[in-house]
C-alpha cells in the first residue's frame, strides 16, 4: 500500500497552500471526507454499511480502539496479547469476577495487581474497564470500576466516569450492594 505524503497544497481541491507536513488548511479535512462520503457512499450510514459496520457488524469505537491499542503493542511487555477488539468483551468477562470478589471483601487494587490476575498488561485494563464501567451505567449498578486504583495516587484513571470527590460514596455504595444477584454479563451462555 502507497503511503500517503504532503504536497504543500490542501487535498481537500481548494488550492490553498498547507504547513509543512500537512495535508490539510485547519478544517478541510472535514470538508475532504464529507465530500467523499456523501458523493461515493450517499450517507455516513451508508458508508459504515459499505466497510462492514453497524448494529450486528463490526463496532467503529472497538475497532478504533483496538487498532490505537495495535499501534501502542510494540511496547508492550509479554503478556496475553488481545488480537481484536470484540476479545475485550472476553477480558471484561474475566475482569468482572476479579471485581465482584474486591466488592465482597471490601477492597480496591491497583490495575498492575488486577492486570497480573487476569494476565493483561495494566496499562491494557482501561479498555475492559470501560466496558464494565459502560455496563454499569447503563444498568444503573453502582460503579464496580471504581475499586481499580493508581498504585501511587490510589486513585481511579483517567477513564473513570466519576467525581473524585464523590470517591468514599462511591465505593461504599459498591461495597454495600449485593454483587451475587448479578450476573457476570460478559460471559458467554453456555
């Protein structure tokens, strides 16, 4: 596959006069790919269709998410390598038990200390954390994530949807619910 390079010109057509290195005038790019998308394709829809994506198909936030995780595995040291982004799904169904079992006994962990257990890298957590977390919100369950913890601030990442100030409410409220009525929800039916 030919790489794309800079010609110093605006590859939206406009003809005006790019940076160095740059393929685009500030903003044109959008105006570069609404332009083929709605000549070639009809519609943003249309065009997810064309590439494989929808409900059912492939999920463009997975599929972005893991393609920047792709990118970033060179530095990764040795550990279970996760090769698409629906095996999130498979380390969150992993993950949640971890969880559950910290809720029970009323304590939090630190992502190398979780990430050793489910054998993922911890810095390779905040995609199935954001799962579960996603799930959590949606089924209004209090925020199991909340327990995954920065082993030198002893706080949430920078994923976490929560206030910092609402931290000691938050984990009570996982602490007190009764996480055996639920379900591991990324598990497959057996």
């Amino acid at each position: 596959m030919v790489k794309a390079q800079p010609t110093g010109s605006c590859w939206c057509g406009c003809g005006a006069e790019t940076a160095r290195g740059s393929f685009f005038v500030p903003g044109h790019d959008r105006v570069a790919e609404t332009a083929v998308v709605q000549t070639r394709y009809g519609s943003v829809p249309d065009f997810l269709l064309h590439h494989g994506f929808g409900p059912g198909k492939l999920n463009p936030k997975d599929e972005l998410a893991a393609h920047r995780l792709s990118a970033r595995s060179v530095a990764r040291p040795p550990s279970r390598r996760v090769e698409s982004a629906t095996d999130w799904r498979e380390e969150a169904a992993r993950l949640w038990p971890v969880l559950v079992d910290l809720a029970r006994r009323k304590r939090s962990a630190t992502y190398k200390d979780v990430g050793a257990i489910v054998e993922v890298f911890h810095r390779n957590l905040r995609l199935p954390l954001e799962l579960i977390q996603q799930h959590c919100a949606v089924h209004r369950l209090p925020r199991l994530t909340v327990l995954v913890v920065n082993g030198d601030t002893q706080l949430p990442g920078a994923g976490f949807a929560g206030s910092l100030e609402e931290l000691d409410q938050l984990r009570s409220a996982v602490f007190a619910f009764d996480w055996s009525a639920v379900t591991n929800p990324f598990e497959e039916p057996t």
